[in-house]
C-alpha cells in the first residue's frame, strides 16, 4: 500500500497534465515514470540508498 496510493496518484497527474498529448507520448511518460519508481525501489531496497536519505 505505501507504493500504491503515490503511484495512483502520478498517474492520474500525468493524464491530467497529458489530456492534449497523443497517446504515444502519453505511454513513453507513463513507462518512464513507472521505470524511474521501479529503479528508485530496486536502490532502495538492495542497500544503496544513502543512510541519511531513508525513513525511520
């Protein structure tokens, strides 16, 4: 659940910014966005995120 709801919320965010943009554009965002949170998790959780960075 703590993924979940940020990633819900970014969607919806990049449809309602993209309303305009071809749905091309709209899928590069979303795989972008889904790879940079997939990468961000993936440092996380193998214990390369700085010390100073993490949550109690």
């Amino acid at each position: 659940m703590e993924i979940v709801i940020p990633l819900i919320i970014g969607l919806s965010l990049i449809w309602l910014i993209g309303r305009g943009v071809p749905w091309n554009a709209k899928l590069m965002t979303i795989l972008v966005t889904l790879a940079i949170i997939v990468l961000i998790v993936l440092i996380e959780r193998g214990g390369y995120w700085p010390e100073s960075w993490r949550r109690s």
